[in-house]
C-alpha cells in the first residue's frame, strides 16, 4: 500500500512539476518547455537561419539554442511576476523576446505573439 501511494505521487509530482514553476509567486500559463517548443516552430523549426529565434547571442547547437531560449522565457517570468505591466505573461514575453519596430524587425515582429499561440494552443 504504501508503495502504491508513494508511486502515485512521484508520477503526479513528475507531471506537475513542469505547471509549477516558481509556485512561491504563482504559475506559468503553459509549461516552460512547451512555450519553447512554440516559439521554435514560430521561428521557423529547423530551418531558421536562427533557431528559435536567437539573434543576440551565439551558440555552436540547436540544444545550447533552446537552452538560451528557455532561460529567456523562464526569467521574463520571474521579472514579470515582480512589474506591473498590465499584460498577460505572453504578452509581456513577446514584448522582451520579439520586439516590434526594434532593429532587426522587418514588419513581422508583430505576428511574432499570434504565432506562438497558435503552436502552444495546439
């Protein structure tokens, strides 16, 4: 019995663990790992001249890639969760990591938002 219980919730904290990102000051709206595997379908999957979308900072492989993206998306969350933006943490994500009318925008940075959605939704 005791086993069964102990199993039981080692799966449902291995489950759950990804929806509780830094439970102390709230919830991520979608885990950490999903909003990244949106954004690199957004930017255009494996064949992106920059894999998801990483401009500001070089890397040697798509996995040190999505390690620079999801640290991005992890720690816009703790800034958001700390300012007072009047946006949804989605929109306050795409405002820091997809700016528009920013240098490099070619009038597309403003799909940017609508795009990740579309893939994290699914």
């Amino acid at each position: 019995m005791k086993k069964a219980v102990f199993m039981a919730v080692a799966v449902f904290l291995t489950l759950a663990a990804p929806m509780t990102l830094f439970a102390e000051t709230g919830v991520m709206p979608y885990p950490a790992e999903k909003i990244v595997d949106a954004i690199y379908l957004a930017e255009g999957g494996s064949a992106a001249t920059y894999l998801y979308g990483i401009r500001s900072i070089s890397y040697d492989t798509p996995l040190e890639a999505r390690r620079y993206c999801k640290n991005t998306v992890l720690n816009q969350y703790k800034r958001h969760q700390k300012h007072v933006c009047g946006l949804t943490y989605m929109e306050c994500l795409a405002r820091r990591y997809c700016p528009i009318n920013c240098d490099n925008d070619t009038g597309t940075n403003q799909f940017w938002l609508k795009n990740v959605m579309y893939f994290l939704t699914k």
